[in-house]
C-alpha cells in the first residue's frame, strides 16, 4: 500500500513537474516571441530613419546642383548678352559710318 501511496505521489509529483515545464516553455517562447517584434519594430524605425536620412541628403544634393545650375545659366545669360552688346554696337558703328559717309 505504502508504495502504491508513492508511486501515485511520484506520478502526481511528475504531472505538477511537466506541467510546470510547459508553463515555463510557454513563458520562454511567449518572451522570445516579444522579443522579436521588438526587434523588428526597432529595425523597421532604424529602416525608416535611413530612407528619411537618404532622401533629405538627396534633397540637399539636387538643391545644391539646382543652384549651380542657376549661377551657371546666369553666367551664361551675361556673357551672351555682352557679345550681343558687341555685335549690336559695331553693327550700329557701321552702320553710322555708312551714314556718315553716304
């Protein structure tokens, strides 16, 4: 009798053992579960603040070549405008001379 009483004691010892190992299972893949969505949502905002980061450097890289680009047309503009000046001027030269002289 005595050792039936430890057997089933020793059984309900075992059954209280193996369910407190699944709670702790559960528990430690509960955690890890956690775990990696915190991981993901940091590598999702790490994600986000890159593109942002790249995307403003771009901005920052098209104004610049935007305002290059500008300063180079007005340079351009002038120096047009000054060999037009010169053409006109000795087109008006001649042309006074021609009078002049006709």
């Amino acid at each position: 009798m005595e050792l039936i009483k430890q057997i089933k004691d020793a059984e309900g010892e075992a059954k209280g053992i193996v369910e407190q190992a699944k709670a702790e299972a559960a528990k430690i893949v509960e955690d890890v579960r956690a775990k990696q969505a915190q991981e993901l949502q940091l590598a999702e905002e790490q994600r986000k603040k890159a593109i942002a980061e790249a995307v403003a450097k771009a901005e920052q890289a098209g104004r610049k070549e935007v305002e290059k680009l500008k300063a180079k047309a007005a340079e351009q503009k002038q120096q047009l405008e000054a060999k037009a000046r010169q053409k006109m001027n000795a087109c008006v030269d001649k042309t006074v001379r021609h009078i002049v002289s006709s």
